[in-house]
C-alpha cells in the first residue's frame, strides 16, 4: 500500500546554512521518525528526474511497510509546462501540500493565483495542508491605498494564509522555523494524521471490494446505521449597527442637542453613542477630566469646536420634558455645523465610510478648502488619545475597523454611573443603565420607556424573575452585542430573560451555546452529568424555544441507551416518548439482529472460516 502527496510552491531555503538543497518536505522525509530511507536514497530519487521532469520525486517508506511517494514542484513555469503529467499527478494524489514563504510575497500569490485554481477544478475530497514558512520581519500592516508602493515586498500576514484555506478547506500551518518542532511535531504531526486518514480509507474500500467477490456463508452480522441528522439551527444575522443608527432617526431619548447661532435648526444626538466613540465627547460631557485623557490636541479641539450653554432657553430646541431637558451645546464652527447631521450618521453608523462621509459634506459646502477642514475635524474628534495622526489614511483606517467599532466601546459604560438616566433594582442592588442603548436594542424597553407606563417617567425600575447575574449579561448583550454564559444553566437563564424581553437573536445565541456544549460532551460524561435534560427541554418548549426543543428531542433520541437509563427520562410526555422511540439510535431492530448473532457466534453451528 502506497500513500501518494505532492507538494507545490516555493518556500524558499533561507533555513540552511550549508548549500544542500533544502526545503520542507526534504527536511521532513530526513526528520521524521516514522519515514524511513536513508540520506543517499533520498538523494538519488531527488536527482532522478529524467522520467518526470516537472516534480522532484522523493520515496521513503512511513509506518513500517507504506510506500511514501512526494512529488514536489516549486516554481509554477515548470508546473506549467507539462499539464498532462502535472494534471494526472495532483489527480492521484491523496494529500496535497501548498507552501509558500512568509516574507515573499511574490511566492503566494503564485500559489493563489495559480496552483489554487488548479486544485480546485482537479478534487474536492483530497485533503490539503497549507504552510507558511518562515518568520515574518516585517508585521505592520501594509497600506490598502491604491497610489501606495509602500506594500511592495511586504510580508504575507496571517489573516492572508488563513482567508485562503478558508477558500479552499484547507488546514493552515504556520512554520516558523524547520526545526524539530515545527517539522516533526507540528507540521509532521497534521501530515501524519492525513496519512493514516489516507490508509484508512484506502484499507476499508480494499475491504468493501473483498467482501464484494467474495460470498459469506453464514448469518451477517448486523449493520449499524447511521444516526438521523440533528436539526441545523441558523444564526440570525446581527442588526447591532442598524438598531443604533435607527435610534438617530428617530431621535428617542435624545439627551443632548447642537446648534449654531446663526444656522436654523438643531440636531439631536445622545452622548452615550458619542462618548463611546470619541474622547472630545468624553472631556465635553465631563465623563472624563484633561488629567485622565492626557492629550492637548483633544482637550483644544473641545475647545474649539464646542460650548456648552447654560442658558434656560434657546433657539429652535424641541419640546421635551421640562424636568429632564437635553443639554444644549453651541457649535463654533457654522460650517461644521451645517454638515453635523451628516457626521453623527457616520458616527452612528459606524464611523468608518469615509468616502460617502466626504461625498456628503461637498454636497453642503461648494469650497474643497471647506470640505477638508471638516473632514480634518472629523478626525480630531475620533482621534485616539496618545496616538499622532493615527487617521492620517482614511482608507487605511477604514480597513483595520471595517465593523462598528464602538460595540467594546460601550461596555465601559456598562453596570456604571456615568451619563445613566434609569436604574434598575434587582434583589436589593442597583444597576445603572442608560434609556438610548435599551430603547435602541430592545423593542419591549423602546414601548416601556416610551408608552404610558410607570417606567417611562420612573428613574428607579424593579425588576422580577431575574437574578443580577443574568440580568447582567442580558444587558451586556444590549451594549456590545455579545455575550459568553458561564454554562448550560446560565445560558438557560439567559435566554428565559431574551424571551421575556423578546430580544430573539439572543435567545438563538444561547440555543447555539447549549447545543455546542451538549455536542462537545462525550457518552461518558453525558451519562455521568447532573443536568437534567428533561427538564431543559420542558423549559424550552415554554419559552417558545422551538429550535432548541426540536434539538433536544433529537438528541435524546440519538443517545437513547444513555438518557434512557435516567430517572427523568420518565418525564417525558406521551408524545415526546412517542418521536424519541420512533427516532432512536441504535433501533430496536437492530439491537435484534445483534442479539441473534451474538447467539449465532457463540453457537455450535459457527465454524471459524480461517481455522
């Protein structure tokens, strides 16, 4: 039995000192303690390349009596220049190798604009592993501006390598060096367990095709089918962004106002969102003093940009409520001013769309002069504090966060004080919270704190049915939108209060977290666990957790020899009992069929065929 890899691209041979040809499948073969073949055969079958010129050939043997044939080619013209022999090689093979070195670039993308092509059309089954090879001497990130060059020759990054086995399923190796460890245990050790996947496989179709000519004479002992597909439970796609942005539009809780003396008119914001994102907002509304921020530059474009007016009224602000009414900030700038509803949009809608930010500001102001000085104090106001011109480079910027970036931001706004309008009283302690994030992101909050309720002009809410804990995390999933439950109860919990609240893609965040810790669990744990299953699936049903209830079912049924043995299986419904024996694994049949052959086998009626 032969095990066939062929190996492509070019990882280069900076790991040598000495002139020997070097690279990674070489150092391998001459490495690993599996694979056999002396240092001299290695040689002659690497110098012969008359018969095949494309590829280097390699043979060793591996796991004692396995023949290993490698075929390695690492420049693409050769690769090329034979398609016949290069296309009927990379059809045979059983793995396949993609390598290229980290500081040359020039060298991946050979292999993604060439060699990946060709793998992709010539199999899909063929596992393929990717190594990166090398260390990188050069980790910042290049500039995406299209006039930039200073890119060229730059080092290929991680996020590259692993975007490309994304594409093609591969398994992605980083090699920082071609010593013991990265080849014989880290790279040797992926390419090992592919080799035994290879025999395997190999061994059990070489099985099927003997029992296929040959005849059994006897009773066949009982096949095993596979268990029935669990039900796929979807994510639902995020709307963290659009809930945000939404609250800016339609301008609810809205606690802060701009205006300018001069310009008509006055725009509404909310300065949790603005503090999240920008320290000048933090130092504006005294979330944050000079001393903490450290930064001159932020503490003169407060300065400079904004006023705060402490006037008792003031032209064009809206009615709202006279105990409560919004801070008035004056703008300096009346060509800021005039162009700020299209900059609290950006900032609301992530703060990284520069170029529809600057196509909107030259459509209020005709000067380029004009438009360039906004745009320069848009970026003061997001600038980081300590950090010199760090959005210098739009385009640059917009690639690091290309997300809303300010979802971490709010979570230093969680669980404190600082600009909270409403606090919540849960077994006897407090939590600060603030209206625009709940109303944004929780449609039941939006009517509570909006309709005629006692909540909407209430400043201390109880709240019932919760601990502070979950509740806790509830309102972490609200400002950052994330959360990480401790367990299988806690993600419960959670998603009790997702439902009371009918925050729905919470409640499929915390369906997705149990069904991977339940999958996770070996049988051996499963039947040991204190958790009841029963009891998890009623919870489900009556909180109109449908997909999980429809997965706790199958999952019941297809560990029915383990969950049968519990106390609480007796629990389940008449229906619930009936779809569990109707979808159980293994079947009652074939639990039969194993019964009669195990007495058929121990019977005297079985001879044994080889003795």
């Amino acid at each position: 039995m032969s095990i066939h890899i062929v190996a492509l691209g070019n990882e280069g041979d900076t790991f040598h000192q000495d002139n020997r040809p070097s690279g990674l499948i070489r150092t391998y073969l001459g490495r690993s303690p599996l694979v056999s073949g002396d240092e001299s055969s290695l040689l002659l079958n690497a110098a012969s390349t008359v018969a095949r010129p494309v590829f280097t050939e390699y043979q060793a043997s591996a796991f004692g009596n396995v023949k290993l044939v490698v075929h390695d080619c690492p420049v693409w013209d050769i690769f090329d220049s034979d398609w016949y022999t290069s296309r009927n090689l990379i059809g045979s093979a059983d793995i396949i190798v993609i390598k290229y070195n980290v500081n040359d670039k020039f060298s991946f993308h050979e292999v993604k604009d060439n060699y990946i092509p060709v793998i992709k059309r010539a199999s899909n089954s063929v596992p393929v592993i990717i190594a990166a090879v090398g260390t990188r001497q050069n980790e910042e990130l290049p500039c995406t501006c299209p006039l930039c060059t200073s890119d060229r020759g730059s080092c290929v990054s991680t996020t590259e390598g692993i975007q490309l086995a994304k594409e093609l399923g591969a398994t992605y190796l980083e090699l920082h060096s071609l010593d013991d460890f990265y080849i014989g245990k880290y790279f040797g050790g992926v390419l090992e367990y592919f080799m035994i996947q290879a025999l395997n496989q190999k061994t059990s179709e070489k099985m099927r095709k003997r029992k296929m000519t040959n005849s059994f004479h006897g009773i066949r002992p009982p096949q095993l089918e596979q268990p029935e597909k669990m039900p796929v439970l979807k994510a639902e796609a995020s709307h963290y962004h659009s809930d945000l942005n939404n609250l800016l539009l339609c301008c609810q809780c809205v606690d802060v106002v701009f205006y300018h003396p001069e310009v008509t008119g006055v725009v509404e914001a909310h300065k949790i969102v603005l503090c999240a994102v920008s320290h000048v907002f933090m130092l504006l509304f005294n979330v944050k003093s000079p001393t903490d921020i450290q930064d001159s530059s932020i503490v003169r474009t407060t300065q400079d940009l904004f006023a705060i007016n402490r006037d008792a009224v003031f032209p064009g602000a809206s009615q709202e409520s006279a105990s409560n009414p919004p801070l008035r900030v004056i703008v300096k700038d009346a060509q800021f001013r005039s162009c700020l509803s299209d900059i609290l949009r950006f900032i609301y809608s992530g703060a990284f769309q520069w170029e529809e930010l600057e196509e909107d500001v030259r459509r209020k102001l005709d000067d380029s002069g004009d438009v360039s000085s906004v745009i320069e104090k848009v970026k003061c106001i997001l600038k980081t504090p300590g950090k010199i011109n760090c959005l210098r480079n739009c385009k640059t910027y917009q690639a690091r966060k290309p997300l809303w970036f300010y979802n971490t931001s709010l979570k230093f706004f969680l669980n404190k004080p600082m600009l909270a309008d409403v606090v919540f009283e849960i077994q006897g302690t407090t939590v600060p919270a603030h209206r625009a994030i709940l109303v944004a992101r929780c449609e039941v909050m939006a009517a509570m704190f909006n309709g005629n309720y006692m909540e909407a002009k209430s400043v201390l809410i109880p709240v019932y049915g919760v601990s502070k804990e979950t509740f806790l995390s509830f309102l972490e999933y609200l400002y950052t939108d994330s959360c990480c439950p401790a367990g299988i109860f806690q993600a419960m919990c959670l998603l009790i209060c997702a439902e009371m609240y009918q925050v729905s893609r919470l409640q499929h965040i915390c369906e997705l977290f149990i069904i991977t810790q339940l999958q996770s669990m070996p049988s051996r744990e499963l039947a040991s666990m204190n958790l009841d299953i029963v009891d998890l699936l009623k919870k489900a049903k009556f909180h109109h957790s449908d997909c999980l209830s429809t997965w706790l079912l199958h999952f019941i049924a297809a560990n029915y020899l383990i969950f049968s043995q519990k106390p609480e299986f007796q629990d389940l419904s008449v229906e619930e009992r009936s779809f569990v024996e109707k979808h159980r694994w293994p079947s009652n049949m074939y639990l039969k069929q194993l019964a009669e052959y195990r007495k058929y086998i121990h019977s005297r009626k079985c001879r044994c065929l080889v003795m």
